[in-house]
C-alpha cells in the first residue's frame, strides 16, 4: 500500500495554499509530516482525504487515481487533533459506525469492535457516551474507529496534541503498535521535531505550503538539503549567522574565525551557517572551541539541562547543555561551538557542507 | 438548634405578587365561573360539575375540538418537515445568510390580525389577487366564503406561510452549531446524506425541533386572530375552532358558566398534551 502525490496544489480564493507537492507514502512504517501551526499540514491531509478539492495534480493509491474519487469511496481514516465523535452514539456505536456504514454483519462488528477496544483498553466503556470519557478515552475512542475500520490509509492529524503530558507520552508509545501490520499507510503530522524523531519511519519538513524536504527522518535531522529544512527539524530553534568564508577560514563577522578543513572545498564567499543549540556550550570541550561572547538574555532550566539565549550580531542563539550553569541575565557570558558540527548553506539556502549527529 | 431565617420569603414576594395578578386571580375567576349558574343581576347559583358534564357530553364540543385537532395535526405535518427542509437547504456562510433570515423573519413579524386580513382579501374570489387568479386563470372553483375545503386549505396555507419561518429559524440555529469536523467524520466513515441527516444533524436539531413543536402546537392549538378575521369560523361551523367556538359561546351568548368549563378544559388539554410531549422528548437526557 502506498499514497503517491504528484504535483498536487491547493488554491483558495487565487491564494496557493500548498504548493506542488510530490511525495510517496509507505506502509509499515509512520510518515510523519513536520511543520509549524499553518505549514499546510492539515492542507496536505484534507486533500489526501478528499475533503477539499485539489487545483492541480494528481494522488494515487496503490496505483489508483484516487484524485476525482469522493471521500466516502476513498476507504481512509482520519483522527482529528480535538476529539471528534459522535456525540449521542454509544462508543460501541462510534467505533462501529463506518463498518455499519459500508453493511457488514452484525457479528462481524461485534468481533471488529472488541478487537479494536481491547488494543485501546475502551472495553468498560463500551457502553458509555462520549461526554462521560476523560480526553484521552475520548481521543482512544477515534483511533479505535480507525483501527476497526482497517481502511488502506490513517491519516492522524496532531492526535495527541491536546492530551495532557503524561497521557500523551503513554499513547505516543502505544501509537506505533496500533498500527504495525495492518497494511494502512499512517500519515502523522505533528508540529514538534521530537514526536518526528521518535515515530518517524520518515518524515516530510512543511514550511509555507511547501515541502522543505522528505526523507528517512534520521537522515533527514543529520543532513538538512536547506536551511529552511534545517530550521523546521530543530527545537530548540537551530543557531544560525553569517559567515564570509576565505580559504579554509571561515570568518562570522567580528565574533569568531576559525579554520574548517571540512568546509574547504566549498567556494569563497558568504554563506550561512547553522548549529544545534546543543553544539553550543557555555565551557570549552575538546570539541567545543569556538569562543563566541554574547549578551545572556533569558534562560531555562529543565532539570538536568540548562539552556541560555544569548545576543549575537545576526540574531539571538541558543545553548543547551547539561547540568546546571548559573547565567546571570544581562551578563556577557562566553560560548563555545562545535566547528565540526556546523552546518554551511549557500546564500539560496542550499546546503553546501556539513550536516553533523 | 439551626438559626431559621424567614427573610427568603420576602424576596419571593414580588414575583408572587407578579403571578398571583396575572394568571391565579384570572384562573381562579375562571373556576368561580365554571361550577355557577347565573341569570344576570350579579346573582350566582352553585351548580357543581353540571357544566363540565354538559361539556364533556356536547356534540358541538366535540365537533370543535375534532375540527381543532384535525388542524393542527395538519399543521405540524407540514410545518416541522418543510421547515427542516428549508433549514438544510439554506447557505451556512457567505453574503446569502443575513438575507435569507430576514426573509424568513419577515412573516412573523406582522400581527396576527394584519395576517387575517391580508389573507382574507388575498382569497376573496372576486377581488382578492389569489382568489381571481384561482378562478379565472387556473379555472378552479375556489370560494372559501362557500366552500369548506377552500376555507380549510386557505387558514392552512396562510398558517404554513405565517409560521414555517419559526421552525426554519430553529432548525438552523441548530444546524449552524455542527461543527464542520462531524460532517468530514461522516464522509470518512462513508456515511450517504440521509446517515449525515439521520446520525448527526437530526440528533444535534432534536432539542431545538422540541421546542419548535412545542410552540407550533400551542400556538396552532390556540389559534383564534387570524381565523375570526378570515372566515370567523364558517362557512358553516366548517373552521369554527375550540378558540372560535369559546368565544361565540363566553361572548356570543353569554353563557358564562358554560365557557369557563370550557376554557378550563382547552386549558387542561393544551398543558396535558404539552408536559406528555416535553417529558418523552426530554427523558432519555439526564443520562
């Protein structure tokens, strides 16, 4: 089972809502898709649903041109970020709704249902309305319609994003197994870079209506083809600056040179550099040497790692390391980078060199 | 021992006062009336249950409250599912909406006489516009100053076209309030139209539609404006309604003992009939 995209747009009032976009989904693993509030996740999702219409392109399902079918033929299932049931059906009744739809036998239902809310521990409340489960029964309520359905694709649009923390974390374990080996193609978007990291199979980077790059997601996170893809998979915000590169020096203004044999062949000029918040330490390492000084504007401690936003000249950085520091807000505190770590992109974005764990 | 306090009942007082003015001492006047015989000169002789007796025994009260069920049966059978029609076919957003609701407000805000009178000279076969065109154009003998039918037809017609709009408002308000996410779940789950109706749009209206029927029924129930100034009951008896009816006999004939039975009885079937419809379509809430 696979979801082939090709070139497929979405306009709205003359407004390109997602640009031509070509991806391929597979089964037996999550793509996930990667992006800020208004990337064009959902976008993307409701015209792989067919619940709005696409302007241009075409979408496939295991080879079927699925682009002019309607949603209810599309055999799909979709888990909404805010729980979405059925208010006055039983969750019995929910789970069962799309099977009672497309007219299967009552026993088979039955068989169907208790599978499905025997893997989301739903049996108690079989027999309940929605309104009298907790959010997180309500949203196990909607993955377990999805699961019962078997539909050819689950698309699961931030389902855990208004779950409470721990709920969150005990369902995002869960998520995985739920769906292993039932031949769905599972599309998750998130708006956090660790719930890629942790489910991905594969993830795509959305940034404006555009998909900034797709890939394994381990690979991806490594080696950014932009900056913009760059910027997307980093949370903490990625560091970026400029750097005028001469030789096998690479100068950031009046703040730092220093010599980088891994970006030599790479044409003199400007480029951009980025690097992950935790290349940047507040103490020298044997890899961490480039000393950066900056102004220390806000810090965060989250218990074993502290993390400082300090001033630099192209924009504020972050570090994040372990331990506890004792920033003084104000003071001018000094960094250290990780020059092999440094990521270098072209003045169009493009990666030139670099691309570290 | 608790401090008791007599204080509450002093702020319940004005709306006692309220009550007691405006509905007990009318109704209680009413059961003075409804179980005394009287000749005139302020002179009243007890006469128990005789008049409810009478009542409950009469043809012609019969005849009037079968008339008046008939009526209103008709009326809901046509305004409850025309108005959740116009209601679904209605636009949700866009410039369409704030027109199409005035529009359909528009009706409900004439008085219920101008309503009779604008039908009643709408009608007349001769020189109302629908009565000529009925007559002549179409070539259907249409009088509803003869004919029991026209006459029925037209008090439903303009009830229909009176009224609908409270039902369309209704139902759309509840419509409105489905958010979009239900409609997409029940395209995914397959769902046809009539499911998305059955499943999701109905059961989202039914509290509104509760009230709607509830308000149709009594208002339809207790129609007397628009029919006394349309046909004033006739030809015939043919739209004399228990309203219609009441006041020819409290008015008309003065029988005064006789009418408070009666008005006490309509009173009874209406609130009856209201508190069975509201407590069924209300049971299954609390749980």
């Amino acid at each position: 089972m696979t979801i082939t995209l090709n070139q497929i747009t979405k306009v709205v009032a003359g407004q390109t809502h997602i640009k031509p976009t070509s991806l391929t989904f597979q089964t037996g693993h999550f793509n996930v898709l990667l992006g800020e509030t208004g990337a064009g996740k959902t976008s993307l999702i409701k015209l792989m649903a067919g619940l709005d219409p696409i302007a241009a392109g075409t979408i496939e399902m295991d080879g079927q041109d699925v682009t002019k079918l309607s949603t209810q033929k599309r055999n799909i299932s979709l888990v909404h970020q805010f729980f979405v049931n059925y208010p006055h059906m039983t969750v019995f009744d929910n789970i069962a709704s799309p099977l009672k739809v497309a007219g299967m036998a009552k026993s088979e239902i039955q068989g169907r249902v208790e599978e499905a809310a025997d893997i989301l521990q739903l049996r108690p409340m079989l027999h309940r309305r929605p309104h009298e489960l907790s959010g997180g029964q309500q949203q196990r309520t909607a993955l377990a319609r999805a699961i019962a359905k078997e539909s050819r694709a689950v698309f699961l649009d931030e389902p855990l994003a208004n779950l409470d923390y721990k709920l969150r974390e005990e369902l995002r374990e869960q998520l995985p197994e739920l769906f292993a080996g039932r031949g769905a193609v599972v599309v998750y978007a998130t708006s956090e870079p660790e719930e890629a990291l942790l489910l991905g199979g594969s993830t795509a980077l959305m940034d404006d209506g555009n998909v900034a790059q797709f890939g394994p997601t381990a690979e991806i996170y490594r080696k950014p083809q932009t900056l913009t893809a760059a910027k997307v998979f980093s949370d903490p915000p990625i560091n970026v600056a400029r750097v005028t590169k001469m030789g096998s020096k690479l100068i950031m203004g009046d703040s730092a040179r220093w010599d980088s044999a891994k970006m030599k062949d790479a044409p003199d000029g400007d480029y951009h550099i980025a690097v992950r918040p935790h290349h940047v330490t507040p103490k020298p390492t044997p890899a961490n040497t480039v000393a950066l000084k900056g102004q220390v504007l806000v810090t965060e401690l989250s218990g074993s790692e502290s993390s400082a936003h300090f001033a630099m000249p192209d924009g504020n950085w972050v570090s994040l390391s372990h331990g506890v520091h004792p920033y003084q807000v104000g003071e001018d505190h000094p960094f250290y980078l990780d020059p092999s770590a440094c990521m270098l992109f072209a003045e169009d974005g493009q990666v030139v060199a670099g691309g570290a764990v | 021992m608790k401090t008791q306090n007599q204080k509450a009942w002093f702020f319940v007082l004005p709306v006692l006062l309220l009550v007691a003015f405006n509905a007990l001492i009318p109704m209680m006047t009413v059961v003075n009336y409804s179980v005394q015989e009287t000749f005139g000169n302020n002179v009243f002789f007890w006469h128990g249950l005789g008049w409810f007796e009478d009542l409950l025994n009469s043809e012609r009260f019969h005849a009037a409250l079968g008339r008046q069920i008939l009526f209103t049966t008709i009326i809901l059978l046509i305004e409850i599912p025309l108005g959740i029609i116009i209601a679904l076919s209605m636009p949700r957003q866009g410039f369409w909406v704030p027109v199409c609701l005035v529009l359909m407000a528009l009706p409900m805000l004439i008085p219920w006489n101008v309503v009779g009178a604008m039908w009643n000279i709408f009608a007349l076969p001769d020189i109302g516009l629908l009565g000529y065109l009925m007559n002549t154009t179409l070539g259907v003998d249409y009088d509803m100053t003869q004919d029991p039918f026209a006459a029925w037809a037209t008090i439903i017609t303009m009830d229909v076209w009176h009224w609908t709009s409270l039902v369309v408002l209704l139902s759309y308000a509840g419509l409105v309030s489905i958010p979009d996410a239900y409609y997409q779940a029940a395209k995914i789950d397959g769902a046809s139209s009539w499911s998305v109706f059955r499943y999701i749009q109905l059961p989202k209206m039914k509290q509104v539609l509760t009230i709607a029927i509830l308000l149709r029924f009594m208002d339809s129930f207790n129609i007397y404006t628009e029919v006394f100034v349309m046909t004033g009951g006739g030809p015939g008896n043919s739209t004399t309604f228990l309203s219609i009816d009441l006041v020819k006999i409290a008015l008309g004939q003065f029988d005064l003992g006789p009418a408070a039975a009666m008005s006490l009885i309509y009173f009874a079937i209406t609130l009856l009939v209201s508190w069975l419809f509201y407590t069924l379509m209300t049971k299954d809430e609390g749980k």
